[in-house]
C-alpha cells in the first residue's frame, strides 16, 4: 500500500512538471512568434520610409546613393518575410537592377498573380525646374521616387497575402525617372523587367492586374488614374477610396502630368492603372523635398490599396 501511495505522488509529480513544461512552452511560443493580427497601414510609417530613402542622397541610377537605397529597401524586404529577386541591366551604359519581393502561392493551383509597381531611382536633371540654371541639379526626389517606395514597403508590412487569395509580387523598378533626357528609354526598368518577366519570375507570370504607384505623398494632392489606364481597375479602386470618406480622386484630362509605367505593362495585355498626384508642382524641379510630404497623403493610397487587395482585388 505504501509502495502505491508512493507511486501515486510520483505520477501526480510528474504531471503537474508536464503541465508546468507546457504552460511555459506556450508562453515562450507567444512571446517569439509573430502576431496573426494583420496591422493597419501607416501612414507616417510609410512617410519615415521615404524620409529614410532621400537620405541616401540623390538616387540617381548607377550612383553609390542609388545602390544603397536599393540595398536598403532589400532589407526591409527581407525583414518583413518577402522573398527577394534582384534583377539586374545595364541601360544607357549604365548598371542597374529592378528587385522584386514576393509573397503568397504555395504551390496553390491556379493561384491568381497580383502586380504592385513603383520606382526607386531619381531623376538625374531638375529639367522642369522654374529656374534654368536649375535644369544641371539633380532633381528632388522625394515625391517623384520616394513616395511611391514608402507605401509599397507600408504595404509590404501590414497587406495580409493570404487573405488576397493571390501571389502578391511588388516590384522596385530602377531607370524609370529619366525618359526624356538624352539617351535614357522611357520607362527603361519597366521594359526590361516584362521582357526578362517569365525567365527570371516564374512566380510573377499571368498577373491578373498591375497597379503603379508614383508621387503619392504631396501636401493637398488630388490622386488620379493615369491617361491610358484600365477603366475596371479605376473603378473598383476609386470605390473603394470613396467608401473610406477619401475625395479628390480624378480621371487624368489633357494637358496634365504623364506618368505611363502602367502601359508598358497594358501593351503586353496586362490590364494596368497607375495612381499618381499629378497636379503636385514639384516634379522634377529641386524644389520636391521631403517637407513637401504627407502622411495623410500616403496613408490614402496605402489604405485604399490595402482594402480593396484585402478583399480580393475585385473588377
């Protein structure tokens, strides 16, 4: 009898110190692993990232600034999960790279393909500058560059992949910001990356849509789907922005500000809208600043695109 009473308090020992393991062990898992909450975008997130880029300098394709930056973006990337792809090119004799972070798929059959675009690089000349001996200085970049990157890597923080039911591939093009200017393509990063697209992405081919992203962070900015963009694609975001209480959404009319990544991306049958303040006054002059930018401003964009990509980027 006193051998079982023994026995006894020994199993009960032994359970209640498993019981003590297991209480601790689910203690350590929620204090190390992330939280399945998804977060709400920031604007002033997304406004500390393009005061981070401009930092770097002028990001001037091929430039040491240019480089960093890019090897900065690639880490928050990185950082947040995304698996990265550089992509690299010489244009006008000049070394550059696109970078591509992916999430989602998982060898899901027949998954759907989601394309979210911006541009890294800024704009080798102020050429829109209202002083001409301006037209030799690099121009500001904040805007017309860092904007853009700001809400992608905002995005990239807070979008929950798996509730878009799609394979979400953001794009960080290079050699987009000199059209224009003697030797430099128009839109240079984007043709390189369609025309090397389904040897170096397999996981980016068949994209349903793609959306642009440029000079999204301007004071009192009105946003804009871009001339020649998909008219489904501007209604169904434009809805979306409408339902949060967000105005000053417009259809581009001529004569005002071209932005045209988007289509490259429509010629190749991509259904493609590009979302741009195109009445900020600062393009490509010195004079484009980060104190020209809001968090308010990017947190429309970031918000909108989050929302409608959320509930499955319907149109």
């Amino acid at each position: 009898m006193r051998r079982l009473r023994s026995y006894s308090i020994e199993l009960f020992l032994v359970i209640v110190l498993a019981g003590a393991v297991g209480f601790f062990a689910y203690l350590g898992y929620g204090l190390l692993s992330p939280s399945l909450t998804a977060e709400p975008f920031s604007g002033e997130q997304a406004l500390r990232y393009a005061v981070e880029q401009t930092e770097f300098g002028d990001r001037i394709t091929g430039t040491e600034p240019n480089i960093r930056a890019g090897d900065w973006i690639i880490e928050q990337l990185r950082e947040q999960g995304w698996d990265v792809i550089i992509q690299p090119f010489t244009i006008n004799g000049t070394p550059a790279r696109n970078i591509v972070a992916i999430q989602g798929g998982g060898g899901i059959a027949n998954q759907r393909v989601a394309l979210l675009t911006t541009h890294y690089d800024s704009r080798v000349y102020a050429d829109r500058d209202p002083q001409v001996a301006n037209h030799i200085q690099p121009a500001g970049g904040a805007n017309a560059g860092a904007s853009g990157v700001g809400v992608l890597l905002e995005l990239g923080r807070t979008l929950d992949v798996a509730l878009t039911g799609h394979t979400v591939c953001m794009v960080f093009l290079d050699a987009e910001d000199n059209g224009g200017l003697e030797g430099w393509p128009a839109n240079g990063g984007a043709q390189i990356f369609l025309s090397r697209f389904e040897e170096d992405f397999p996981r980016c081919v068949g994209p349903r849509f793609a959306v642009h992203v440029a000079q999204v962070g301007g004071l009192e900015q009105e946003f804009y789907a871009a001339g020649e963009s998909d008219p489904a694609l501007q209604t169904s975001i434009w809805q979306i922005s409408q339902e949060q209480g967000y105005v000053g959404w417009r259809v581009q009319s001529s004569g005002e500000g071209l932005i045209n990544t988007h289509v490259r991306f429509r010629e190749q049958g991509i259904p493609a809208i590009a979302i741009a303040g195109l009445n900020y006054p600062y393009r490509h002059t010195i004079a484009d600043t980060v104190d020209k930018l809001s968090a308010q401003a990017m947190e429309q964009i970031g918000r909108t695109l989050k929302t409608w990509l959320e509930r499955g980027a319907p149109f």
